[in-house]
C-alpha cells in the first residue's frame, strides 16, 4: 500500500516505464536474441514470470569454443604481447576485473567500468552505450582501442600465423584460416559459452520453490512492486532496452564533473533524446561485479540499490527494503560449467 501511495506522484513516470518495457520485450522476444545460429532448449518454466531461467544447455560448436577460449586468453591480440581479454574480464572474478576503470597496455587507465562477459551473448546490444550490435563486432572495440590492446587486425593476424598450431586448427574450421573474421567467430562462440544456468533464482523460476527462502522472496516482491522489473527483465534480468540513467531525479547534475562516457547513446546517435541513455545492464551475477554503474560510482550493491531507487523511480528505499533487495540479486548468481560462480575464485578455476 505504502509503495502505491508513493507510486501515485511518480504514476505517469512508472506508466512510461511500463508501456516502454512491454514494447522492447515483445520487440526484442520476436527479433533478437541469443546466437542465431544456436538452437536452445529452454527449461520448462512453472510460472508467469517477467524474468525466464536461461537455458541449461546451448548447441555450440565445441571446436570454435575452445579455440575461441585460447584466443580469449592470448596476450597476443594486443600490441605488446601483455593484455589478453581475460586480463579485464577475469572469468575468476565474475568476468571483470574489480577496478572501477580498465587497465590496458602500458598501464593506460580506460574512460570505463568493465561490464561482464558472462551471459553477454544474451544482451541485445554490446557495450554500455550499445554500439555494437553483435559479440563480432564487438572485438573490432578492445582489440583496436588505444587504451586497451592497442593493436590492429593485420597486426593480430600475423602474430597469430607465426604459431603452426593456430593455423592447424583454424584451417580444421576455417577453410579460409586465420582472418579478422574468423578469429572474431571463434572468440564469439566462446563468449556465448559463457552463460551461467542454474541461478538459485532460476531454480525457483523453474518450480523449485525451496531453493529461495522467504526474505529472497520478498526482496523479488519489492523489486517487481517498486517498478525495477520495468527495466531489469527478460531472461538476462537487464540488456533489452536503453534507458536513461537519471529518469526521475537529474544523476549527473547530482554527482557532477560530466564527462563524454556519461553522454551514452548521445555519443553514437547525438539525438538530444539519448543523452545519457545506456542499455539497461544485466543483472545475473551481479552480486560478483562490484564497483557498478558505468561510471563505477557504486562500490557495493546496497549503494546502488539506493541510487536506482532514487534516479530511476523516485523512491528512497529503507535499509531493510535494500537488504531484500540484495538477498534477491545475490540469488541471481549462477553456473559456469557446472560449478557455482561466486566459488570459482577460491577453487582455482581453470581459467
Ligand atoms: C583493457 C581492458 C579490456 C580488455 C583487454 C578487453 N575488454 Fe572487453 N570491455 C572492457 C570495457 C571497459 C568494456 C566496456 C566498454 C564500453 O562499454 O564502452 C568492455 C566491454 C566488453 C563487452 C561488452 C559487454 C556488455 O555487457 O556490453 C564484451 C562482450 C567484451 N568486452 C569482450 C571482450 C573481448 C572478447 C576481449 C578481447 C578481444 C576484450 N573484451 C578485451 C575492457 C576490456
Ligand atoms: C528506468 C530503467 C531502470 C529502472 C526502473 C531500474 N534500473 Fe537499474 N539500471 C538501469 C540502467 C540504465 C543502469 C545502468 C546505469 C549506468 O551504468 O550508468 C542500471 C544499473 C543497475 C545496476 C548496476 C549494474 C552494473 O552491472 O553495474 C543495478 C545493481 C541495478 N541497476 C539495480 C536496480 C534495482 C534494484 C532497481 C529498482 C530499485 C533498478 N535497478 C531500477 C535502468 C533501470
């Protein structure tokens, strides 16, 4: 009750949300999603969620994934042979690497958070601004960009055809070997290998109802009831809209010292109307990827449970409101390869 009288100021704002969010997701479930050319079994779902499990399985090519893994993790791709992909999306460390900025060749310092790699596959635009549209085109980013690898496609292709066993096992593939192309499939087809089923969450989704406990629940309750779901949904929970950051109260003006990276969408499109729109970010495994937002202005969860409350729906939550909230993302959590995420670190997983 108390959330519909709050509500009631901000009706007109949750009422664009909600017709927003109901529009990308019957766009994006007919046009996008997932690999293409990847058919997916999705697990039997016992109720009418606005969130899906993610699949338990997904037919990938097992060559192109693991070539793609080691090219994942070659420093080769960069230009002084130091930076792999892995060295920021640490698949140790819920595929980031913890710093508020990333740290590429030479020690450059990057303009932004790092986002996840795991379940990437599944977000309708790559980046937080969404300037690439597919994982491939994604690479042709970090590989070129002055402060990451530094490198160049010509640059990467001859190092790659110096070792024998690289051409060897494109060529088993790839009857054209080693090109920006194909080196940009196979590391494509790992990254779509990078999804992580079986979330306590998707448990519960898929009828399990004892795998969340009550304060899990609610926290879930209070995230579909204060309006978060109107952004965060979908089977990556987040990555099948744009959105502003700042919706209700202005964020920037609020925190200060703008810079271009804040501008967002506004950079690729300069339309007015998305300045400071980002693609509404996943939530899987969010528990794992502290500092947040694009901007790493959020060291913790609870921190930014309160930000989004504020900015994005004009409600100031209660600290026992944002403790549910948080139980429920940390549920959130999921597999890789079988094994529960938050213990890859202290298990040693094989990177
Ligand atoms: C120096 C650190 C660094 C390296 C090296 C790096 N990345 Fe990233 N990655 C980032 C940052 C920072 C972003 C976000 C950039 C942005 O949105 O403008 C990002 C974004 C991404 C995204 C988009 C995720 C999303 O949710 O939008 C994917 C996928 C990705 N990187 C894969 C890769 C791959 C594959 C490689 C190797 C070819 C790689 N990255 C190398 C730092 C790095
Ligand atoms: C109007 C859409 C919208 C609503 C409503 C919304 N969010 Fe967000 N959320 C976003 C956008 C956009 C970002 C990325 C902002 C940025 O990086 O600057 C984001 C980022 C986040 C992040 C950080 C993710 C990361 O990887 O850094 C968390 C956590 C989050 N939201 C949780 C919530 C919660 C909890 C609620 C409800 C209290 C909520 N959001 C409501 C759009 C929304």
């Amino acid at each position: 009750m108390v959330y519909l009288m709050r509500f009631h100021q901000r009706f007109f704002y949750i009422l664009a949300i909600l017709l927003l969010a109901g529009s990308a997701y019957w766009y994006f479930s007919l046009t996008t999603h997932v690999p293409d050319q990847d058919s997916w079994r999705m697990p039997v779902v016992s109720v009418d969620e606005p969130i899906t499990p993610l699949p338990l399985t997904l037919n990938l090519d097992p060559n192109k994934v693991a070539l793609g893994k080691r090219l994942f993790n070659d420093p080769r791709l960069s230009a002084d042979n130091t930076i792999s992909c892995a060295s920021c999306h640490d698949l140790e460390r819920g595929g980031v690497d913890g710093r508020p900025r990333a740290l590429g060749i030479g020690g450059a310092v990057g303009g932004i958070n790092v986002p996840t790699v795991f379940n990437s596959g599944f977000n309708f635009r790559q980046f937080w601004d969404g300037r690439a549209a597919s994982l491939e085109d994604q690479i042709d980013g970090p590989v070129q960009h002055p402060k990451e690898m530094g490198s160049t496609w010509p640059k990467v292709v001859e190092n790659l055809k110096g070792d024998s066993a690289y051409q060897s096992d494109f060529k088993q593939i790839y009857p054209e070997g080693i090109t920006p192309a194909t080196i940009k499939d196979a590391i494509a087809s790992f990254e779509r290998s990078l999804y992580t089923p079986n979330s306590k969450f998707d448990r519960y989704l898929r009828g399990e109802k004892n795998s969340l406990d009550g304060e899990e629940v609610a926290g879930y309750h209070l995230f579909k009831e204060i309006g978060c779901i109107a952004c965060h949904q979908g089977v990556n929970v987040g990555g099948n809209m744009y959105e502003k950051i700042g919706l209700v109260e202005n964020y920037f003006e609020q925190r200060g010292n703008i810079e271009q990276v804040d501008l967002g969408r506004f950079n690729i499109t300069k339309n007015e109307e998305h300045r400071y729109e980002f693609r509404v970010p996943s939530l899987r495994n969010v528990a794992l990827t502290a500092p947040y937002f694009h901007d790493a202005s959020a060291v913790d969860l609870k921190k930014a449970v309160a930000i989004m409350g504020k900015f994005q729906l004009g409600v100031d939550l209660k600290p026992d409101e944002i403790d549910r909230i948080v139980k429920f993302l940390n549920t959130l959590t999921g597999e890789y390869e079988g094994r529960s995420l938050s213990q890859a670190e202290t298990t040693g997983h094989e990177k």
